[in-house]
C-alpha cells in the first residue's frame, strides 16, 4: 500500500469565544491548521491535522508545518503507509527533529492502516477502555471575576475538569486561583497551568499563597530544572507538560520524582506512534496523563479521542475536544461532547472524512 500522493491543506480556526489568552500576554484569536492527506496507490486515503498554539508556544509554527512537509514529503512517496515504525524511521533520517511535521503524516498513515484492516485506531494502538473519555475545558487568561464566572458556563455543558490559564503576575494568579478554587463542587478538579509563565520565585510564592487549595499546579517555569526545583518546594500535585517531548525525558521526570500527571501532546512527539509509546510507558510506571495535543480542530479531536480511549480510566486523567473550541468543522464524523465527555469513534480507521466545502484547495501536492 505504497504513498502516492500528499496533498496539504490550510484551514483557519477561529474561536466561538473570540480570543484564547494564556500567559506572558499571549493570545490567539484564529488558528492556523495544516491538514494532510495522504493517497495509496490502492485507493485509500488517510488524514492527519497539526495546529500548533501559534510560534511563542512550543518550538512549532504553522508554516513551518507546510514548509517541512515540503521538505519531507518527496522522501515518502512509494514507502508503504501501513508500515508505521520503518516509515517513522525513515522521516527522522530524512528531516532532523521538527516532530511536529511528521505527525500529520504519522497520522493520516494510521487512518489509513485503520481502514485497511477495517478496525478503528484506537483497537490498532492497542485496545479501548470504556465507551467514552472525560475531558476538561481550557479557561482563557481574564480577570479573576471572569475566569470564575466560567466554570458555572462550562459545568452547565458537562465538564467537570478545569484548566486555569494563569502564569501572569503572580498576585492576580493568585486571585485567580483562588476565585475559581472557590466555584468548584464535589467531583471536579482545578488546574492551575502557568504554561512556563512564572519565574521560579514567583511559583514557589504562588504555590505557598494556594497549598491549602485542592488544586494542581503544571508547568510553572520554563525549564524543568526550575519545574523540578518548585515541585520539591510543595505539597500541591504537580503536572508537567511543555518540558516532556520524548521518552528520555519522560523517564528522566520519572526517575526525579517530576509529576503526578504528564501532558502527552501528539504532535509534540512526533505523531500516534510515539505518542503511543510514551503513554503506554506512563501506563506502565502508573503515571496519570493528560491526552491532547497542542490545538486543531476535528481531526486532531478524533486522533487524540482513540489514543486516550487506550488509557486505564484510572490513570487517565483527561482529555480534550478542541472541535469543541473552535466555529468551523474542516471534517465530518469528528467525536463531539456529551456531557463533559467523548467516544473515540467505531468506524475503521480515524472515523473522519474532510468536508471540501471548508477546507477549499490543497495549498500543494507532492506526488
């Protein structure tokens, strides 16, 4: 089942809310999503999604999306889609890091294995637990009024699991916590994500300031030996997340005592394949985690959908439906919330096919 043909996709994302704030003053309004289709000689076709959190996020940009996969994308045509781990082999021969180009690929190679052997991803990456997932709703950076006002909104859709964008000055984070810690109901869990934000006094001051809360604290600081060094100063749960993009690190946090709960993100490692990797090595070690990825739409709500419906309900903390985010669906057949939660879906492959109205004209093909 040899690549014949890759065409990629530019779809813009805006938000239902307007804007997406997090911290040090970031923001997004609309987010650009690079889809990839991926044509076998046979006639199938997979497809894949990356959307990075705009270039002040991860070492990740849209273009820079499309611009590898220009570069890649030659190397490819004649492998066989279906043979994941040669295939993943030879893009990192071909193209040195940027794993967040190749995971569009790896992606879209999956959807194509899937529909080949007429089983849906999440039984390929290795079997499903339960019917459904839960997940958690991203509050965008406001006022401590504002983000508390939230919760209620987004209790009334079903969620019970909530992410406070904070890493701002540290009193106001403070403020922040503490309003939205006040809202919270027997059952749900607050997150208090810096997303790198703090330096590390103003996170040891802002972890002292909430210990008495019931709240986790992630990725206060921007390197994890400042992660590490807060994590040690605090009684709080601990996520890590920006700083874990490989499973020798993954291990290295392990080893240290990093974490309570690690954020697998899809593209960040490369695509399902070795995102698959570092959550059954978290699975192994009993490390809770996070499934997700760093934005898109229903493509991207689908992948991370069945790599989380492999998780032990136990050890899986949360999920997302960025679809859920965003005003446009670029394909058809995407999970969608219910009550706070999602199912990964039950037809072969990603269970998702691109709505051509939306994503218009492939930007280019490589054949």
């Amino acid at each position: 089942m040899k690549i014949a043909r890759i065409s990629v996709y530019r779809v813009e994302l805006p938000l239902h809310e307007g804007k997406y704030a997090w911290s040090g003053g970031k923001s997004v309004e609309v987010f650009d999503s690079t889809i990839v289709q991926v044509e076998t000689d046979s006639g199938l076709y997979g497809v894949g999604e990356v959307c990075p959190l705009g270039p002040f996020y991860l070492p990740a940009y849209a273009e820079g999306v499309r611009s590898g996969i220009r570069e890649l994308g030659p190397h490819l045509i004649g492998e066989d889609a279906t043979q994941l781990l040669p295939l993943n082999r030879l893009m990192d021969a071909a193209l040195k890091g940027h794993p967040y180009v190749k995971s569009g690929i790896d992606m879209a190679c999956w959807d194509i294995l899937g529909q080949a052997s007429g089983r849906p991803v999440c039984e390929l990456l290795g079997g499903r637990y339960g019917d459904d997932l839960v997940l958690y709703r991203a509050i965008s950076q406001r006022s401590p009024e504002e983000m508390a006002a939230n919760v209620g909104e987004y209790r009334a859709e079903g969620y019970k699991r909530f992410q406070l964008k904070v890493g701002g000055d540290p009193d106001i984070d403070i403020e922040r916590i503490q309003a939205v810690a006040a809202q919270m109901e027997p059952g749900e869990k607050l997150v208090a994500d810096a997303n790198t934000g703090w330096t590390q006094h103003e996170a040891i001051r802002v972890a002292r300031a909430v210990e008495k809360l019931d709240v986790y604290i992630e990725q206060p600081c921007l390197s994890y030996e400042e992660c590490l060094s807060v994590r040690r100063r605090t009684t709080l749960p601990f996520v890590m997340d920006e700083n874990i993009d490989g499973l020798p690190i993954l291990i290295r946090a392990h080893s240290d005592d990093a974490m309570d709960v690690v954020n697998i993100k899809i593209s960040k490692f490369g695509g399902l394949t070795k995102a698959k990797q570092a959550r059954d090595l978290c699975v192994k070690l009993g490390i809770a985690l996070t499934v997700e990825d760093s934005w898109g739409g229903d493509v991207v709500t689908a992948a991370i959908a069945h790599l989380a419906n492999g998780v032990p309900p136990e050890l899986l903390f949360t999920s997302t439906d960025f679809n859920s985010y965003v005003t446009v669906s670029a394909a058809k057949g995407g999970p969608q919330r219910e009550n706070g939660r999602i199912s990964a879906s039950r037809a072969p492959g990603l269970g998702v096919s691109l709505n051509e109205d939306v994503i218009g004209d492939p930007v280019f093909v490589i054949e």
